[in-house]
C-alpha cells in the first residue's frame, strides 16, 4: 500500500548522510542512497532535501550540512529526517538528546535504517500530513 506525503504544509524530508572522506563519499553514496530509497520505497515523498557531510567522525558537531539540518529543523522546516542509522547524524549523546528534543517539539521523526525504526511510525505521529 502506498502512502503519501503531501507535505502540503511545505515542510521538508531531509536525507542526511555523512561520509568519512571524499574516497569514502565517492565509493560509499550510491549504496547509501539506494538502501535509503528501498527502504522508503513504498512512500511517495516529495519535497526531499539532501544534506550531505564530509567529516571524519561524527562527535564533532561542527559540520556544515548538520548545522543546516539542525537550524532547519529548529525552525520548523522538516517534516521527517531520513538516515542509515541514527548514528550517522552524531555520536555525541549530547547532541542526538536535543535532535530528540526538537523532533518532539517539532513534531517530526527521525526514520533510520539500520535500527529498523518501522515505517509504521510515521502513520502515529499526530498533525503531519501523510
């Protein structure tokens, strides 16, 4: 059964990916993006948005495209943030407890592969439009 996303409140689904060079970006996207895209294969999103990271761990907050995610998520912008694993948007416990916190706050969700979030989670949150 397919779902719909219309968005029709303009909001965004952000693809978040991270790679740990360019070597590692240039041999790794084409998998991440295609397990990315099988895993929501039966959504029909649109209004997606890449952000896309080249930084050699993921403790350090300071990278361009997490930056972007995160002030595009405080104001109000992302409906859905899809990533491999959770894992891949930080290390830093710190800093996945207040991406919780504005998920909740903003009422959107993080949809992980490798953790096998279900997508059946996406037709429980309350107010977006799916």
């Amino acid at each position: 059964m397919k779902m719909r996303n219309n968005c029709s409140n303009n909001r965004k689904n952000a693809i978040y990916l991270r790679f740990k060079n360019e070597f590692d970006k240039n041999e790794r996207m084409d998998y991440a993006l295609s397990s990315i895209s099988y895993y929501l294969k039966d959504y029909d999103l649109n209004n997606l948005e890449y952000y896309i990271d080249i930084c050699p761990n993921g403790i350090d907050s300071n990278r361009e495209e997490y930056k972007r995610l995160i002030n595009d998520l405080q104001h109000d912008k992302i409906n859905f943030i899809f990533t491999p694993s959770i894992s891949t948007l930080s290390r830093n416990y710190l800093d996945i407890l207040y991406i919780n916190n504005l998920l909740l706050e903003k009422n959107s969700a993080v949809i992980s592969r490798k953790e096998k979030l279900p997508l059946e989670y996406l037709n429980n949150i309350q107010g977006l439009d799916i």
